[in-house]
C-alpha cells in the first residue's frame, strides 16, 4: 500500500513507483525482496530522472506544443486532405474546446479537464455536440503523435463518449413540407427542395453544386468526391419537381455555382465565398420558426428523402443506392415510418381473409 505522496506500492515482494505528472502516469519497478527504505531511496533516484528528462536536464525534452498552435497545424493538414465539410467541422469543433484549453500545453490536457468540458457542453444542453468534440480532440492528439510534436498518451480515449440513439425520429410530413416551403424564398427554396427529393446533405453537397454538376437534359445530378461523405463521385437522377427551379438558380447565377448570393439579398445568409453561398443554417432556421416547426435542421430534409422512399415501398438495395451510404445499417438511421403508414400496413394482414369470426359457434346443451 501507498503512503500518502510517496508513490512508493508493494506488489507482491516488488515495489513499484506508481505516481502522475503533468497529466501522464509513471510506473517503474524498483526491486524484488527489498525493504520500504531502500526502495524510497530507488524511488528518489527514478522521479528525478524523469523529472530532469522533462524539464530537459541531462536528458532529451519530451516534445510538446500548446493548444493553440496543434490547433493550427491540425486545420492546416485538415485543410488538405479532408473534404471542405469535414474540415469546416474540425473548425468548429475546435473553437469549442479552446474555450477549455486555450493557453495549455498538449501535456498539460488530462482526461479530468476533458471530463470537465464534458460536462460544461452537456450543462449547456449539447449532448450530441459532446462526442464530436471528443472525436475531433482525439483526433489532433493522434496527429501531433505521428508529427513527433507531442509525446504521451492521447488523453481523450480516457474520457466515455455518450450514448446516441440509433434513430432521429424526425421527418417532415407533405403538410410541413408545404409551411416550410411557403416561408422560404429563393434561392434557400431550391435547396430545400435538394434536401427532400435528392436527398443532398445541404452545406457539403447541394451548396457545392456547380452547373457543370447538373445535366437537365438527361436528369442526372452529380455529387463529386471532394464534397461526398465517402469520397466518391456519386450520380443520382434528378426527381421532376426540381428541373425547373434548378433550371432558373442556373439561369439566374452568373458564376460556376448554381447557388450565387447576389447583393441586397434579403435572406440573412451566413457565409459566402465569392458568389457562393457558403451556408443557409441561419435562413433555414428563421423559415422553421414562422413555419412554426420545431425540432427540424437542415439534415431532416435528407431523413425526410429517405423515409418517404421507405414509405413508397423501396426496396433496401434501391433505398441504399439513392441514399449513397456505403452500410445497408444507415437505412435504419434515416428512414422512419409514420404511426398512419404502419396501420395502413397492419390492415393488409386480414384482406384476404373470407370472415373475421373463424371460429364455430358452441351451442350449450
């Protein structure tokens, strides 16, 4: 047993050095059938060792970077091999644990401080939030490790993720469609309209979208693999009720881009790059609220997509194939059903059926 600050534990007949600093734990063995004294006085010997290879005295420096400029490097390398959207992602994940770490060094993170950032998004109801942090942040540490910028444990495998529901039960029905529409003007109608009937993920593939992408003559929309969730160029066809407003975006953008922001502009649009429109989260949500919808974001459209070919009797193989997931899985996570298609579905069991009473009539003797 430990005496409180030494770190000094007997196993067994061994003693180890068992102690934690600046977030990293040391173990050493110190010998095998020696006595509490002498294995203080080992214990002595091997903490100043490490301590000294540290600090950098009579040893080489562990290298270490500080937050802020692993934050850098890892948006550089994100940058240039990651898609536009997951790099945009790496961001924003980014901007939220600064406000844990900023000023820290990469070995001055511990799992508890993790724990602590944890907490303070879950307080501030970011529960789902929560685990693309810890994604993003274990993921820098994983970096820097290969870079050789930083030695030690990557703090973040510490720290239990939670748990997500398989399913978002969240889709807009015909008449939800209609308020949504109806509280939208051009060009965020179009995209909208994207997200339903392509099932497009709004800010990485329909903004994305250039006129050479869109071939309404033979109605196919192409997603290219730099904007694509698993990095690949993907064709779909393009459903009827989005040929003529692409057809107008088209014809209206003076750029590459089908969705160009043009000056006094009345929806309030985020970002722009140039004549691009960068993001519509901000349009998208002041529509939901005079439309009254709640609980809706940009990525309902695409669980909408989905659950109305589910509901239209698509098979699983079709379904996985306009959805562009990789994972037959996927389909359980965006496709959903309504309670009126289900009883819909329960009333076929009896169509068939020549009476509902089967069973003869007992008469009493």
């Amino acid at each position: 047993m430990a005496r409180r600050g030494d770190g000094l534990i007997l196993r067994g007949k061994t003693w180890w050095l068992d102690f934690t600093h600046m977030g990293e734990r040391h173990q050493v063995r110190l010998g095998r059938n020696i006595n509490r004294t002498v294995a203080g006085e080992l214990a002595t010997v091997e903490r100043g060792k490490i301590l000294r290879c540290e600090a950098g005295i009579g040893g080489k420096k562990r290298k270490d970077m500080t937050f802020e400029k692993a934050s850098e490097e890892f948006l550089k390398w994100a940058e240039a091999n990651k898609r536009p959207g997951t790099a945009e992602f790496y961001r924003y994940c980014l901007q939220s644990l600064a406000r844990t770490f900023a000023g820290k060094k990469l070995s001055e993170i511990h799992p508890f401080l993790i724990e602590k950032h944890k907490q303070m998004r879950i307080a501030e109801g970011y529960r789902v939030a929560v685990n693309r942090d810890l994604a993003c942040l274990s993921s820098l540490f994983n970096r820097c490790k290969e870079w050789r910028k930083y030695e030690g444990e990557n703090p973040a495998h510490s720290v239990k993720k939670l748990d997500e529901p398989l399913n978002r039960v969240r889709y807009l029905t015909e008449q939800e469609e209609a308020a949504l529409l109806k509280e939208c003007s051009e060009p965020l109608r179009t995209i909208v309209l994207l997200g339903i009937y392509a099932g497009l993920r709004i800010n990485a593939e329909a903004l994305s979208l250039t006129k050479g992408n869109v071939d309404l003559s033979r109605r196919l929309l192409t997603i290219e693999a730099a904007y694509s969730k698993n990095g690949e160029t993907q064709t779909i066809p393009i459903h009827s009720k989005l040929l003529r407003p692409l057809k107008e975006r088209m014809q209206e953008s003076r750029s590459e881009h089908v969705f160009e922001r043009k000056d006094g502009k009345q929806i309030a649009f985020e970002q722009s790059d140039g004549k691009r429109i960068r993001s519509v989260r901000t349009a998208f949500t002041n529509a939901c609220e005079r439309a009254n919808l709640a609980g809706v974001s940009p990525h309902t459209l695409r669980h909408t997509f989905a659950s109305r070919l589910g509901m239209a009797g698509v098979n699983n193989i079709t379904l996985q194939k306009l959805g562009r997931w990789k994972e037959p899985e996927m389909i359980l996570r965006y496709a959903h059903f309504s309670q009126e298609h289900l009883a819909d579905a329960i009333e076929k069991i009896g169509m068939n059926s020549p009476t509902v009473f089967t069973t003869k009539k007992v008469h009493s003797l």
